[in-house]
C-alpha cells in the first residue's frame, strides 16, 4: 500500500514514464518469468495515444512472455461494480491517489482498492488467483518505484516530476505491509527493505525514512 504523486507535464514523445506498486513471486529457477501483479500510474504515448497520465494495472505469470497484459486488454484482472476508477481511465494531475493490493482471506484472490487523496479507499477489482502458478499462495517481493523506458538510442525520460530527490520531488509516502489477517502495519527499513537504481546518473532515490521516500531525476540516458 501507498500513496503516490500524480504528473503529466513532462510526458515523452516515445517511451514511458511510470510509478508503481508490483507485487511478486519469483520462481525458484525462474527469477526472469515472475507471477507479477502491478498497479500505478504511467504516461505511454505509444500505448496510450495520448500525453495524458493513466490509471494502470498489469499481470503476468510468466514475466509477460506469454501470459497476462495491461488495463482490460485480455482476460484476467476482473473490474467490480460502483468501482472509483477504471483501469485505462485519466488522473488529475499535482494530485496523490492511494494504491492498496491485497490478498483477501475469504476468496484468496488479490484484491485492488483505489483512492484519491488518500481517502475513501474502495474496490477497483481484483486479479483471480487462477492466473497464477506461485503467487496463488504467497508473495515474495514487493517494490514501490519509479520506471521509464524510451526507443534504443533515445535519452531516457525523466522521471517522477523531474527533479532530484528532494523536498520538491516525486513522492511515495504512507507505505504500508498487509498481512494475511488484512492488518497493515509499516515497513521497517533495516528488515529487509532494500532501494535499487539502475541508471544513477539519470536518477536516483532518498533514504526510506517515516514511511516515505522521494525518487526522480531528468533522465537522458541512453544506454
């Protein structure tokens, strides 16, 4: 669980610009074709046919090598009634929308609960515990983070709103475990919590601290 900074203005004109919870059973031997849900938010013109920042989520139970997809494009993620918001749908930006994913006790599926501002979590949908071969059971990684992606030979675009981790910059904040009974209870930084970057000299992350940590950067890489 987490709340989430929302922008738009700084959309590619190729690529992908995302922030994300993903949840995930990674197969012994297979650490490559992981059992994986995901929900956040991702600017992808290609994908999207727009500049606009979209509600996204995604599955796979393979590593999406033959399995799974984003939003409604294939059968799996299942949407509920009366929901707050659609997978696909638009936000608003300079807002923060609050992501839950949990697996429930009662049906044993992985449920998705939606909010703006933090308030008011409901139900969006949940992803069937049938898609999956390990995370039917359990999960073994959780990441909260940023993620871009551009065409080969393209500099990377920026990420979060830009800027440097700071007080200024793109946030995740008020994260939260869910334990089998439904409780949540904080992470706590020097059990197990671990921060990673890819590119460093594009982005980079804040020391996780109260619940809360900044990332971003202005991108440019391109290898």
């Amino acid at each position: 669980m987490a709340t989430l900074d929302i922008f738009e203005t700084l959309g590619p004109k190729e690529g992908q610009i995302s922030a994300e919870i993903w949840v995930a059973n990674y197969q012994e031997g297979h650490h490559d074709k992981p059992n994986l849900i995901q929900a956040g938010w991702s600017i992808a013109p290609s994908y999207y046919g727009d500049n606009r920042t979209h509600f996204v989520v995604g599955w796979t139970a393979d590593g999406y090598d033959s399995t799974g997809c984003f939003d409604l494009k294939c059968t799996g993620f299942v949407p509920v009634n009366y929901a707050p918001i659609t997978p696909g749908d638009t936000l608003d930006v300079k807002s923060k929308i609050t992501i839950k994913i949990f697996k429930s006790k009662d049906d044993r599926d992985w449920w998705l609960h939606f909010a703006r501002g933090g308030k008011n979590l409901a139900p969006v949908g949940f992803w069937p515990k049938s898609l999956f071969n390990t995370l039917d059971s359990y999960a073994d990684h959780i990441q909260w983070g940023g993620y871009t992606s551009s065409l080969l030979g393209n500099p990377s675009p920026p990420m979060g709103n830009g800027h440097w981790p700071s007080e200024n910059s793109a946030t995740f904040q008020d994260l939260q475990y869910i334990n089998e009974d439904g409780m949540v209870y904080p992470p706590i930084p020097e059990h197990g919590i671990q921060s990673y970057v890819s590119h460093k000299e594009c982005y980079q992350v804040s020391r996780f601290m109260t619940n809360k940590f900044s990332y971003g950067g202005p991108g440019g890489c391109t290898n």
